[in-house]
C-alpha cells in the first residue's frame, strides 16, 4: 500500500510539475529533463508513467486542466438560476487571484494556450481539449437554460449559442490580457464583459 501511494504521489507530482513549466514556457518549450529537475525525480519514474511528453499532456488535459475548469466554472454554476449573477461572481473570484498572483497575467489561460499551441498540430490533443471546453459549454448551456424558465435572462436567447459566445469572449480576453497586462486595460476590458452580461437580462 505504502509502495501504490508513493507511486501515485509520484505521477501527481510529476502531473503538476508539468503543468506548471507548460503554463510558463509552454508545451514546446518545455523538455523533459526541465519536468525531471523540477518535479526532483528520475527519468526513468517519468517514462514508468509516462510513455513521453506527450502522453503526459494528454494527461494534463483530462485530468487537471478538466477539473480545473469543473471547479471554476461547472461547480459554480450548478444549480443557478441567474446564470448572470453567477458568472459575474466567478470573473471577480477570478479578478482577485490575479491581484493576488499578478504572474498570471502573462501566462494566460492554460486550456486556451493549449489550444492555440496543439490543437492544429495533434489530433489526440485537440479532441482532449474540445472535451474539457464541452465541459465548460454545458455548464453554462445548462444555466441559461435555467435562467430562461427563471425569467432571470431575457427570452429568445439561445443558450448553447449564448454559452459558446462567453467562453470564446473570455478566452479571447485571457490572449489580451497576456499582451496588455495594464492595469487600466483590465479594468476596461472587465467593465465591457460585465456591461455585456448585463444585456442578457430582461
């Protein structure tokens, strides 16, 4: 027992370390022998894990990076019937963790980034990370919906449209912000994401 639980601390350890130097350097930029100094292991525990790199990410994706999306966005939303409010709510926990790490500004959003990096180049990880943004989609879908029969968003809106339409704003507002790291950028670009969630009431 005591053998499972060190391998398992092992993988995560190695999982998380990835991730991190990912986030930072990105998928390409980041070597294996970065993962294995920085996680404090061997190559050979990466390779028992892990066949590669890439397998690794694979990884990364279906597991960290799914549930980090559950718990910003899947988690919160259960059970809403003002999605508005929520999602409101989710983008100022979001403002606070920025203020409290303002590295984050330059690293972006770990799904978008790779999206953007992998998605054209490998077929395994495009399908991983449209499966993590299907998890981000319905949640929202499912809200709206919610909101709908609540009468706490304005009729006749399209719900998976609506929830398409919020995931790739913000994803798109994570790229800028990765460039535009001012604060009096931030603030405006806050200010319209909340102007607009704020048309979708009735």
């Amino acid at each position: 027992m005591a053998a499972t639980r060190q391998a398992e601390e092992t993988r995560q350890r190695i999982l998380s370390t990835a991730l991190e130097l990912f986030h930072s350097c990105s998928f390409k930029g980041t070597s294996v022998n970065q993962i294995v100094a920085e996680a404090g292991i061997t190559k050979g525990a990466l390779f028992h894990h892990f066949k590669g790199k890439n397998e690794l990410g694979y990884a990364i994706v279906d597991e960290l990076l799914a549930e980090e999306i559950k718990a910003l966005w899947v988690t919160p939303l259960e059970g809403t019937t003002d999605p508005v409010t929520s999602i409101r709510e989710i983008l100022e926990r979001m403002g606070e963790e920025v203020r409290r790490d303002p590295e984050a500004l330059r690293r972006g959003c770990p799904v978008n980034n790779l999206s953007q990096e992998m998605s054209a180049v490998d077929e395994i990880f495009r399908e991983k990370l449209k499966a993590v943004y299907a998890l981000w989609l319905s949640a929202l879908e499912e809200a709206f919906r919610a909101g709908l029969a609540a009468g706490t968003v304005k009729e006749g809106i399209d719900p998976f449209g609506t929830a398409t339409v919020i995931v790739a704003l913000f994803e798109g507002a994570a790229g800028l912000v990765k460039v535009h790291r001012e604060e009096e950028f931030i603030n405006t670009l806050g200010e319209a994401l909340h102007s607009m969630l704020e048309g979708l009431r009735p």
